[in-house]
C-alpha cells in the first residue's frame, strides 16, 4: 500500500486507530502573549491549521516497516522522512511507500530537524521517532490538541498511568532530574521535557532568541524550556513508550546529558537577568 502525501494532502482513507486519552496539565497551560511570539493562523483549504508529521530516520528500516502502515495519514497535511545517512533501505522504502525524504544538511539530530521545521510552511510541526518508541495510537489526541490552539503538546512518557518499556536504571533517573530542573523555568508542572514524541508551533523554532539556546544533539528539552520561559500554552498528553524495534540506540548519554544541563543553565541565566550566555 502506498501512501500520498504532500503539503495540503488530505486522504479519504483512514485507518482505524483508537484516541488516546489525555490530561491537560491543569492551569499549567497558559496562553500569554508574546512580541517575540507572534501568534498568526494559516490555514489549509478546509480552514484548520496545518501539521506536519516528521519521521527523523537513521536506519530504521524495521520500524518503518511496522509504523508507515499503521498511520492514519489524513491527520496530517504533510509527512517528511528527515534522513540522516540511513544505509539499510529506509529511504528506499520510505519513497515506496509514497513519502517525501528529506536528507540532512548538518550532523546531528537536533541540527536536523532544526533546520527541516525552520522551512516547513505548515503552523505545527509533530516530532515521531518510527523506531518503534512512539505509539500511532496517540496521533489523534495529539494532533486534536495542536488544533485547540496549545503551543507544546508532549506525549509524556511519565503522566500516569504511561510508563517506558525502553528507559534504563540511568536514562530513567537522568529524565526524572532534569524534567524537575526544568520546571524552575516556568509554572508548568511537566513531567517529560526529553521524550521526541511532541508536536509545537513551527514558530517556535524561528524566535530570535531560540537558536541561541540550541547546544549538542537534543532540542526538545529546550522546546520546553522555552516555551516554559515565554509563557506559551503547554499540554501533556500520556503515552506509553514501547522498547524500539531493531538497530541501537544513537544517544551518548554522558555527552547528551551535559549538553542538557549546560542548556538548562543559560535558559536559567536568561530568565533571571535577560543575559544571553
């Protein structure tokens, strides 16, 4: 089965895919406007924002294999296979199956898809690991609160009742800090600040001071933090993390982890004295 998309694309096919069920961060999510943050709605022809799924790829063949399937394409206006090298068939699959690939232009995930959501032409952009991690399950309820006007929506690997089948004695701990050392940065009570399973406001990325802040191979724990320290709407949805399907992990987490922490403290420095370290 192949599978159509492009910029505006909307399929008459859906695929059955039970909602998830979602939690609000309560009065957590705010809406406070912002001159750096300018909030303008455009538009697809029937008159919603526009989505983009993005799938980052690094030979992933065995779980595009298992999630292209599943995806219930009509959700989205766009689907883009960002690639980072992948030598094992994902791209050739990826374009069997109907999908626009993309290559990266720098090294590193986050430079990544830095670089493919500054360009995207779609109001949000929804960040979905195909490696067997991120459940096509939660889509709908993500997608749905996206267009309810939320700024971040994180598919939380930690809001009961989800759990992680793929978190170590190591990663689990690191998570649980460094999401309590984020939530210094704003109201939000967030209990997920690493998990790539997210979708936000492509605008985000194109505030000037975002790319500043931007350091090592991981950017969503700074599309928290940022969004913590500007304010924005911020929802949590729980979702389970399932083990990945095939190939290794690519986090190196003594690296990853000091990257995070030297990230939280200029996020930190800058909410307190507006300086830009």
């Amino acid at each position: 089965m192949k599978i159509s998309v492009g910029l505006l694309l909307k399929s008459p096919e859906r695929f059955s895919v039970p909602v998830a069920f979602s939690i609000d961060n309560g009065p957590e999510a705010m809406n406070t406007k912002n001159s750096d943050y300018p909030v303008t709605k455009s538009t697809n022809s029937d008159g919603e924002q526009t989505i983009t799924l993005l799938l980052p790829t690094l030979n992933e063949i065995n779980g595009m294999r298992l999630i292209i399937p599943q995806l219930q394409v009509d959700l989205f206006d766009e689907i883009i296979v960002l690639d980072g090298g992948s030598a094992d068939g994902t791209i050739e699959y990826a374009k069997s199956q109907g999908l626009r690939v993309i290559r990266q232009k720098r090294k590193g995930l986050a430079a990544g898809i830095y670089d493919a959501v500054y360009e995207m032409q779609t109001d949000y952009v929804i960040e979905f690991s195909p490696d067997g991690n991120c459940l096509v399950e939660h889509l709908p309820e993500l997608v749905s609160k996206l267009k309810a006007g939320f700024d971040l929506v994180v598919v939380s690997r930690y809001l009961p009742p989800a759990f992680s089948e793929d978190d170590t004695l190591i990663t689990g701990i690191g998570n649980f800090l460094f999401t309590r050392m984020f939530r210094l940065l704003g109201q939000s009570k967030c209990t997920d600040v690493l998990g790539i399973f997210r979708g936000y406001r492509c605008r985000i990325l194109r505030s000037k001071d975002f790319k500043h802040f931007l350091l090592g191979p991981v950017l969503e724990p700074l599309t928290s933090g940022y969004c913590a320290i500007k304010k924005l709407r911020i929802c949590e949805i729980p979702g389970i993390e399932k083990a990945r399907v095939g190939g290794e992990t690519k986090n190196f987490i003594p690296y990853n982890g000091t990257c995070i922490l030297l990230m939280f403290l200029r996020l930190m420095l800058f909410k307190l004295t507006g300086w830009k370290l």
